[in-house]
C-alpha cells in the first residue's frame, strides 16, 4: 500500500468514509442505502413522504417534542404507515454529554412512550431504534445510557457497519450528507454539493440527512430520478 493511499485511508475513516471498502451493487447494478432522516416531523415531513411514495422508504429519527403535538403524531403515524421506520432521537435534542443521567433516561423513555403509541396504532413492531442528537453518546454517562437501551430493548440493527467498526446499540451514520450546512438554503451550490456527497455511497451506507426542505425539495427528487440508488429502511434486510 503506498503511503499517499494509508493517508488517505486513515483521513477517510477519521472522516467517517471508508475509502477502501468494497464497492458492492445489486443485481439491476443499483446500491442499497439506507437514507436516514433526523429532527422531524415537521413541516416538511409530508413533503418527503409524497415524494417517497412509490419510491423506496426511509429511516426516520423523531424528536418527541415534535411527535407530542396530534399533527406530529399524525405525520409519524402516516411515515410508520407507508413503511418507513421511525426511531427514537431523545425528546428535547439535548447533547446527552451535559444532562444527568435520569434526565437522559427521561429523553429517551418520554420519545419511547409516543413512538409505541404510533406502532400500536399503525399495529406495527416498534423497531426500536436510536440515535443520539449530535453523535454525542453521552461521555462519563456513555455505559449508564447504553445499559438504558438495551434494557428498554434497543438495538442497532443495520445502523452501524461492521466496515466501519462502529458497532453499537444506538445508531449512528456511515456518510454525512452535510445537509446541516444548508438548513433552509435552496441555492445551486448548496443542492450539488449535498448531491455530491450522498452519490458518494457506497452499497448500505447509512447516510445522515435531516427533515430540511433541501431534502424534500431538492435531494430526494434527484436520488429517485437518477435511479442508482435504492432507497430501503434500516429494518429491511435485517
Ligand atoms: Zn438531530
């Protein structure tokens, strides 16, 4: 391996992309990813879930705050409905690194408590699955939170690649859309650079993405027309 190419690996899994990993693709040559979407339901949920229809599904993480309003609860009962899966992203969005313990338990059991709710009405398992708000998993609380989950019955399911030696019971990403950078901008540069990152991905990234109208608007159209890439939840293929 020349020294150019280990640099440039090891910059690659810092950064969270693996640029040695092999480049798998289907049958009809389309990749499996795992589109993730975080912080909703909100104004733009509907949006995505029209363009999604027909069209593959997708990984929800929810925010309870947003799911304990009849219209969240609606919009999280429609995605559970249409066959997308929806997780558990805390209640309030904190940095579970500056809560207590029992604070962050009540985060996720408050979340966990609605998204049973929307299953049972929807008369589908809960998958249950977490993320937590900013990858941050909680420091000095990291055992106590993982312990919290796993007694809650959490898993990570096809969250975390084995590729990517980020196995663990909550779910994190294996490729950052970078989406974050362009809350609520509809600009040109904006649009390709987003683009550009997730047609980086390789067969069953986990790709982070939020409820941001540059998704609804701009990013999903585009996967769904260029047809490379099939878009499938995290509890298919499990
Ligand atoms: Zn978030």
């Amino acid at each position: 391996m020349k020294r150019s190419t280990f640099i440039a690996g090891g910059l690659g899994l810092l950064l969270g992309y693996n640029p040695f990993s092999v480049l798998f693709a289907s049958s009809d040559g389309r990749r499996d990813i795992y589109l993730t979407i975080d912080d909703g339901p909100n104004k733009n949920t509907d949006d995505i879930l029209n363009k999604l229809k027909g069209n593959g599904n997708v990984s929800f993480f929810f925010l309870g705050e947003n799911l304990d309003t009849k219209k969240g609860f609606e919009k999280a009962y429609r995605a559970v409905s249409e066959g997308h899966s929806v997780g558990n992203h805390s209640y309030s969005h904190p940095y579970f690194s500056r809560i207590e313990l029992n604070e962050g338990r009540e985060e996720i059991e408050r979340t966990h408590e609605l998204i049973e709710r929307i299953h049972d009405k929807a008369g589908i398992q809960n998958p249950r699955l977490f993320r937590f708000p900013y990858g941050d998993t909680g420091s000095d609380n990291r055992e106590g939170l993982k312990k919290i989950l796993i007694d809650m019955g959490y898993s990570s399911y096809n969250c975390n690649d084995e590729r990517y030696g980020i196995r663990d019971v909550a779910c994190g990403w294996t490729l950052d859309s970078k989406d974050w950078k362009h809350y609520m901008t509809k600009g040109e540069y904006a649009i390709q650079e987003v683009l550009g990152n997730v047609s980086k991905s390789k067969e069953h990234d986990v790709i982070l993405s939020h409820s941001y109208p540059i998704m609804s608007s701009y990013i999903i159209p585009s996967i769904i027309k260029r047809g490379n890439l099939r878009l499938i939840s995290l509890v298919e293929n499990k």
